[in-house]
C-alpha cells in the first residue's frame, strides 16, 4: 500500500504545482498587459511623426488637447452617471501621454533636435491644460489623478522652458544647415 500513497502524493504535489504556476503566468500576462492611454489612430501618428521632431511635439500638443477637451464635455455637459470615472479615466490619460511627452522632449534637448519654432506653442498649450484640469470639481475619484496629472503637466512645462534657452543657444553656436522645405524621410 506504501507505493499506492507515493503515487498519490506525487499526484497532489503535481497538480498544486501546475495550479500555482497557472495563477503566476496568469498574473505575470495579465501585469504585462497595460491599457494603453494612446489610440491606435494616435500611435500611428506618433510613428509616423518619429523623424520629424516638430510633428511629433504637434501631435502630442493635440492629444493632450483631445484629452482637455473631453474633460471639458464632461464637466460642462449633462450629467452622466459614471462621469467621476470618466474623468479619472481621461485624468489619468492624460498623466500617460504627458510623461510619455516629457520623456521625449528631454530626448530631444539631449540630441539637440530643432523644435524651436514649437517649444512656444507648448508653453500656450500647458497654460490651457492646467486651465481644463482645474476645471473639474474636487472628488475623490479623481484627485490624486489629478494631481499626478499637474505634475506632469509642470514637468513639461519646465522641460519647454529650458528647452527654449537651451536651443536659442546651442542652434546659434551650431546653426543648422539651410533647409530646403522638404522633410527627412525615414530610412528602411
């Protein structure tokens, strides 16, 4: 009877083990997929826009924009039910893209990427942002969101700012080569 309850152990032991390894790769795969704050439409774009730096600041001032813009409905609009939500949704997509922002603009300050001509429409867009997310009343669905949100949305600001003077002088002591109108293609 001894090898019959070795059997049946083994058995035990074996079907824990394949049960607590299916909650961790269950776990681990759920972790790794993170909802992106990004459409596809807007991912494409900022692919499409990945050479051409001034674009790609453009096309991040219009998301955020989009993001503001729909806050406002919210707030402006009828009430809805679940509308706390769907600002702390929209709050946090908002956080999303303005890190995601951040990050580029402090890539484009470290390689000296010429975005001068847009840094200034960033520094109207920020003020218009805080604007949109102040506008929502105090709750507590939203509140740490939000100021989550306000510190990216000053990360950014203080990036552009810096930007400006730091480009103002690096392009005069480097000025770049004339430029034909035409935009860099990207390499295959």
């Amino acid at each position: 009877m001894a090898p019959l309850c070795k059997t049946a152990s083994r058995r035990r032991v074996l079907a824990l083990t394949g049960a607590a390894f299916g909650v961790l790769l269950t776990h681990s795969l759920h972790a790794q997929v993170r909802e992106s704050a990004l459409s596809d439409a807007e991912v494409e774009k900022l692919r499409d826009t990945a050479y051409y730096p001034p674009d790609r600041v453009l096309a991040f001032i219009q998301f955020l924009d989009d993001r503001t813009k729909a806050i406002d409905k919210l707030c402006n609009g009828r009430r809805q039910p679940g509308r706390e939500q769907d600002i702390h949704d929209l709050i946090e997509q908002f956080a999303s893209i303005a890190d995601d922002f951040d990050d580029n603009l402090d890539d484009y300050s470290q390689h000296h990427r010429d975005i001068r001509k847009v840094l200034p429409k960033v520094i109207t867009a920020a003020e218009r942002w805080g604007t949109a997310l102040r506008t929502p009343p105090e709750h507590e669905t939203y509140s740490v969101s939000r100021k989550l949100a306000l510190e990216s949305l000053a990360d950014i600001r203080e990036s552009a700012t810096k930007l400006i003077d730091e480009q103002k002088a690096w392009f005069l002591a480097h000025p770049p080569p004339k430029d034909d109108g035409t935009k860099p293609t990207p390499r295959s």
